[in-house]
C-alpha cells in the first residue's frame, strides 16, 4: 500500500507539473504573438512557434498558430503550419482560420482546404471561422460554400456566411 500510494502521489506531482509547464507555454506563445511581426523577424521567433503549431498539446499548438497569425508577414512565411491546424480539434480549426484570415489574400491556396472542413462534423465556432476565413481570402469560388451555410440554425454560422468574398 506505501509504495502505491507513493506511486500515485509521484504520478499527480508529475501530471501537475506538466500542466503547468503547458500553460506556460500557452502564455508565453500568447505574449509573442502580442509583439507582432517586428520583434519575429528581428528574434527570428516564427520558426520555433510554428515547429509549436504541430504539437501534440491542442492548446499549445492552438496559441502557437494564433502567434503564427500575429506575427503578420513572418508568420505568412509558415502557412503550412497554420493550415495543418484545420485538421484537429475545434479550438486549433478557429486558431488556423483566424490566422489564415490574417494573412489574406495570401492565403487563398489554402481555401480549398478550409471549404473541405465546412463538410466534417464540426462546431460552431469552427464552422464560423472557416466561413469568415473564406470571405476574408476573396475565395470566390467558394461562393456556392457559403450560400450553403447563409441559412444554418446558428446565427453565428449564418452571419459569417453572409460575408461576402467578392467585396
């Protein structure tokens, strides 16, 4: 019984610690992503927070692609990595959108994929900000995507696909 009971206690120190270590790191992706593109081109920061985009931690990898955002021009340079982001969990498809939707225009050789989301289950939110991504790209030819959605049962679905592309 001594010896489990230690082995439990070992395991929640450890379990907490890395709690703690991943909030750090969200907060600290945070905080770069607040200084904006300036201060990743001169530390030469997009690089490592885009290696952060793909981490196995969704918040981590969510706060890494909403710094990649941020970071303007620097962060355009690692699209595929903010992208790669529209495959996982909700809150990592709205960071890859947002930021994709920074990035503009630029951005419109992923819209294909973003469209592709819209026909996986997915939630509001998500659904929400693939549709506003894709109005902010101009993606045009994705104008029959959001007709599709103009009538959705969520008023935040419907209201990002009344954005409209061509404008």
């Amino acid at each position: 019984m001594d010896k489990l009971t230690k082995f439990v206690k070992e395991q929640s120190l450890q379990r907490s610690e890395r709690s703690a270590r991943v909030e750090e790191q969200v907060q600290w992706l945070i905080d770069l992503g607040s200084r904006g593109e300036k201060t990743a081109a001169d530390f030469g920061l997009a690089s490592n927070v885009a290696n952060l985009a793909r981490d196995h931690n969704e918040e981590v990898a969510a706060a890494a692609i909403r710094a990649l955002g941020d970071f303007g021009k620097e962060g355009a340079k690692h699209m595929s990595a903010v992208a790669s982001g529209l495959n996982r969990s909700g809150e990592v498809c709205v960071a890859a959108a947002t930021a994709l939707a920074q990035f503009g225009p630029a951005a419109l050789p992923y819209s294909e994929q973003l469209a592709t989301c819209l026909h996986r289950p997915s939630d509001e939110a998500s659904k929400a900000a693939v549709l506003a991504a894709l109005g902010a790209l101009r993606a045009t030819q994705h104008s029959n995507v959001l007709v599709e959605f103009l009538e959705d049962k969520s008023m935040a679905v419907a209201a990002a696909a009344f954005q409209n592309p061509g404008e």
